[in-house]
C-alpha cells in the first residue's frame, strides 16, 4: 500500500474518533444536564451512524504516540462556562465529518458512496447545534 493511502487511513481513524467522542459529549449533556430525550436521542443516532466498512483496519495505521499535537493547547483548556463545552464539541464533530466527508472521495481508498454520509451527519449537527443552544443556552449565538 502506498504510504500516502496509509497516512489517509490515519486521517480517517483520527476524524472517526474526534466526531463520535465530539457527539458523545453533547449527547451526554442533552441528556443529563438537560434531560433532553429529542436532541440526546438525535444524537445518538447521529454517533451510531458515523462508521465505516472495516472499521478495525484502521487501527493498523493509528501513531497516537507519534501525534505531533496531541498536547492540549490553552484554548483547548478554557472551558469556564457549560456552552462553551457544547460549542466547542459541535464544531469538533461538524469538522470532523467535513474532514471524513473530503477523504472519502480520495479515489485510492476505494470507499465511494460513504462520503455522503458524513456530508448528512455534518449538516444534521448544524441544525442540532441551533436547536440545543437556542434551547438551552439563551443569548448565545450558534455557530460561533
């Protein structure tokens, strides 16, 4: 296998991760800060959706070790108020499947057709965002 295919499966394993522990953490608050069933519920469909065909494999090309910005950064640390966690993780997850959404179309994985899933998956969670702060978190804007 090609080096550059192998360093696209890192890419794919690390955005599954970051978007279903992104998803996790709003549904967790949906649900029991907020006690939410629609917007946890939602969620929860959304984290189970987002997987791919032989999803294992991917772990061969996974260098979490070698990670060169693993280290938490000071903005990453910041989280003094509840929506700032939210936010934080909505964009985590819509960039992440945008990120997935992109790879997939590399024609060298040969995985066509998954692409869109994550394309629904990251426009899904533009509309939760909406509906969970304006709900939730009165005078906080969306998508911030």
């Amino acid at each position: 296998m090609e080096e550059t295919t192998k360093r696209v499966y890192r890419i794919l394993d690390a955005n599954l991760n970051r978007l279903k522990e992104g998803i996790r953490v709003v549904e967790d608050t949906a649900r029991y800060l907020h006690n939410d069933e629609q917007i946890a519920s939602c969620l929860k469909s959304l984290r189970h959706k987002a997987t791919l065909k032989n999803i294992s494999s991917l772990l061969v090309y996974r260098d979490s070790v070698q990670d060169v910005l693993k280290k938490t950064i000071s903005s990453e640390a910041d989280r003094d108020e509840l929506s700032k966690i939210v936010l934080a993780n909505f964009k985590r997850a819509q960039e992440s499947s945008r990120v997935l959404e992109e790879y997939l179309k590399y024609a060298d994985l040969g995985i066509f057709g998954e692409s869109e899933v994550f394309k629904d998956i990251r426009y899904k969670l533009y509309e939760l965002e909406k509906k969970f702060i304006l709900k939730h978190f009165e005078g906080i804007s969306p998508s911030k």
